[in-house]
C-alpha cells in the first residue's frame, strides 16, 4: 500500500519521523524524498508494506507481502568508509601494504528512530585501560560538532572484547576532569555497561 505524505519543507520530514517513531512493527517498501510522479507537486512519499486489496493492474504487487521489503527498526547506523591507496604489489596471500588518503572520521553515523543523529567510535583494548588518545584530533573536533547539533555521540568501548560500555562523548572528552587521569579502566566506567547478548551489543 501506498502512503503519500504530501507535505512541505521540514514539517514534511517531522511527520516523517513521528510516523516513523509510532510504527511497532511494520516493515517499508522504499521512502522516495522527492517524488513527482505519486501526485501534485513535490513530496516526500513512503510506501509501507503489505496489502489485503489485490487490485487488478497494480503496480507493486509484490508489495502485497506484508513481510516485503525492510522493517522499521530502532537506528539505520552504517560504518563510515575509510578510503586507501595501496602502496606495493600484492603478494602471494593477496596482501598489499596501504595507507590512509583521509582523515579519519568517526567510525560510525547513523539515525536513530525518531530521527535523531547518532556519530560514535569504536574503541577496543586487549589491556585494563584505554587511553583518550586513541580518538585523534581530526575526530574529536567532528564529534564535538556533531554533539553541539544535538547528535547523541559516545566511544562504543571494548575490554578484551568481554566487557563492552558506552562512554557518552561528553564524558569521555573531559576524563581527566572525571577520572582525574587520560585513561579509563572498566571499573571507572561501569554505569555505561552495555549487555552482550547472543553475539549482539544491545547499546541503542
Ligand atoms: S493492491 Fe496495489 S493498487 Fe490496490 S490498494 Fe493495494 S497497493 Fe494499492
């Protein structure tokens, strides 16, 4: 089934999102941002699945199947690309030695349900401790940006890969006002434990 929301500028893109939040379970044929041919003018159209109608001629039936297309979840979250250039020939493994053509940026953007950014790094230590150091520069200033636009940011933590925590970036960036030092240990950060379940983090 079709639902054309034919609304204007960022209202359109709020209701959007307040469809989108009050959906519990439904999954979505395709969201066309701009999009001339569902009527009149210009509009945002979002085209949910399933439908018990089977209308002669339709255009989308295998849109029909309430399972089609992808489910609503709770965030769209996608790893940031990391350009490189390789620098010699490959060798019998296939390995090749290459270096970074760009900054490094946050490791992971994404929208959460509702609508709200979500910018975060990915942090792991086979130690008791992590440095503040290993986010540089060039992603602290990012992180700092997003957070001032009202994105939910944090350093997603790995202890040895068997404790996981959370560390809100606000947090993070000030540890040494917080911990009174530039590295964290898991027992400084524990209210931040995020559970491990099944193979999953579970931190949204
Ligand atoms: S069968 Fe096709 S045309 Fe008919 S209501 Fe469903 S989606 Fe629309």
């Amino acid at each position: 089934m079709q639902y054309p929301l034919n609304l204007g500028g960022k209202y359109k893109r709020r209701k959007l999102a307040e469809f989108a939040a009050s959906v519990k379970s439904m999954n979505y044929a395709e969201i066309k941002n701009v999009d001339v041919a569902n009527g009149p003018g210009v509009r945002v159209s979002l085209f949910v699945s399933g439908c018990t109608h089977h209308c002669p001629g339709c255009f989308n039936p295998e849109t029909w199947d309430f399972a089609y297309g992808t489910e609503f979840g709770e965030a769209e979250i996608e790893k940031t690309p990391e350009p490189m250039k390789q620098l010699g020939p490959k060798d019998r493994q296939g390995k090749f030695t290459a270096c970074y053509t760009k900054k490094a940026q946050p490791d992971y953007k994404g929208t959460l349900k509702g609508g709200r950014s979500v910018v975060f790094e990915a942090k792991h230590t086979s130690g008791d401790r992590l440095e503040q150091s290993v986010v540089t520069d060039d992603q602290r200033k990012r992180l700092d940006r997003h957070m001032a636009l009202g994105a939910e940011c944090f350093v997603m933590v790995s202890f040895g890969f068997r404790e996981f925590f959370k560390v809100p970036w606000a947090i993070f960036r000030a540890m040494k006002e917080h911990y009174g030092r530039k590295y964290i240990k898991p027992e400084d950060v524990q209210e931040y434990k995020v559970k491990y379940i099944g193979g999953v983090l579970r931190f949204l």
